[in-house]
C-alpha cells in the first residue's frame, strides 16, 4: 500500500510539473511574441511593409494566432499590392472574428481590386431561409441546443408525468411536446452544419493567373482562367492538383501550389 501511495504521489507531482512546464513555455511566447507584434506595427507606421510582414509571420512561426494579426498582415500586403495574400489574411481574420465591421470594409476594397468579377449564382428562397436560421449559431451551437432541449423535454416529462392536477398536466404535455419538436428541428440543424462545415473547404488562388483545366493534367484542355484573390472552393484532389468551384458554378482542376486553403 505503501508503495502504491508513492507511485500515485509520483505521478501527481509530474502532472503538476507538466502543467507548470507548458504554462512556462506558454509565457515564454507570449513574452517572445508580444514584442515581435508591436515591432511589425511600428515598421508598418514607418511604411516598412515587407519588414512588417517578416515580423509578423515569425509570431504565425510561433504558433500564435490572432484576428488582429491577420488584420495587419491583410493591411500589409494590401499595401504591397498583394492582393490575394491580403483578401487571404483578411478571410482568416474574419474567421476569428466574424463581426468585426473593419475586417469586413478592408477585406470588401481587396475585393474589389481583384482581377475575377465573378456574377455568384442566384440564391433559391429555400437557401436564404435555411441559411437565415443556420448561421444563428455554428455547428457547436446547435450541438449545444440539442443538448439543452433534449434536458428540457426529459424535464418537461418527468413533471407532466409526476403531477396529480390536470391543469399541470396538460400544460406540461403541451411544454413537452413543443420541447421535442425544437429539438428534432434542433437536432436536423446540427447534423446540417455538421455536413456544412465538412464540406466548406474555401482557398485563395495566390498565382497572379491560372489555367483551369479540364482534368488533372497539364495536357487536358483548358475551361476558364483565375486570378490572383479569387475565392474558390475545393471539391476534390487528385495527388497534386485539386478540383474548384467558382462562385458561378464553374469547376476544374488546378495544380495545389496555385492556392492557399483558409
């Protein structure tokens, strides 16, 4: 028993150690990283836009990650009129951020400096009224509902079932009902977002031009051409290349070089 009381005590304290080394390590970027940023921020000021962006792409070396970081790494290489780096910094900034109002204004004037003006294929009601109530929450927000309306319904239940007067009881059958019925709606969201999220595989072509092709081979025809800052989605891969999806409907194959996937 002894020895079982020290083995457990052993194991504690290397748990404590660990937790003590990975917060060091933790404070130790922080304090390398901190520095770096303000360092890119006044190269920036003093229009030193490629010293910025080295400054700044060593914090992203660090494995730090921030919407503001990707905001001025936009801002930089927009500056340096690098247009699908810029829209690709700003697209990552609004992933972290999604409502911040100057991600949106900067990353609409990288837009519209794009070379691609691409008409998006018109939306049925049905896609406005699914995406209308989808993106009230992410994928985890649904899964989150699910679990708080499944408890609500047993809740409901258990009250309606235990109760003796059947004013309580109806009101309660009637509580359960529309609890179930939420969740199964609750329910289909989030297995919606769940395949909405699997599939969404949005890139930035980052080749100043691009040859679409037919299949994945140099020697295949050529459909259309992309340029530098156009969004695309991937649909498939096939070794080095990747299938896209334009915003019109359009698709081909692309080498994977050409892109940067958000």
């Amino acid at each position: 028993m002894r020895g079982m009381s020290k083995i457990v005590k052993n194991r504690n304290y290397l748990k404590r150690a660990f937790v003590v080394f990975v917060l060091f390590l933790s404070m130790a970027g922080f304090a390398q990283n901190g520095p770096l940023f303000e360092q890119g921020k006044e190269l920036y000021k003093a229009e030193k836009y490629i010293e910025a962006v080295n400054s700044w792409m060593k914090v992203l070396e660090n494995n730090q990650h921030s919407s503001s970081l990707y905001y001025n790494l936009g801002n930089a290489h927009y500056k340096l009129n690098n247009i699908g780096a810029s829209i690709y910094y700003y697209e990552k900034a609004l992933l972290l951020s999604p409502n911040d109002s100057d991600i949106k204004n900067n990353l609409a004037f990288a837009e519209n400096a794009r070379v691609d003006d691409i008409e998006p294929l018109p939306k049925t009601i049905f896609y406005k009224w699914y995406h209308s109530i989808s993106d009230v929450f992410t994928f985890d927000g649904w899964a989150m509902a699910v679990v708080v309306f499944s408890m609500s319904f047993v809740l409901l239940f258990l009250i309606y079932y235990f109760s003796y007067s059947e004013g309580k009881k109806r009101l309660f059958f009637v509580s359960a009902l529309f609890s179930i019925l939420v969740l199964g709606m609750t329910l289909s969201m989030a297995f919606s977002t769940y395949d909405d999220t699997i599939n969404d595989q949005p890139a930035i072509i980052f080749s100043e031009s691009i040859e679409v092709r037919e299949a994945p081979s140099l020697g295949s025809e050529t459909t259309f051409t992309l340029h530098e800052g156009t969004k695309v989605q991937i649909i498939a891969r096939d070794t080095d290349w990747v299938r896209i999806e334009i915003a019109n409907g359009k698709d081909g194959w692309i080498p994977v070089t050409d892109l940067k996937e958000l």
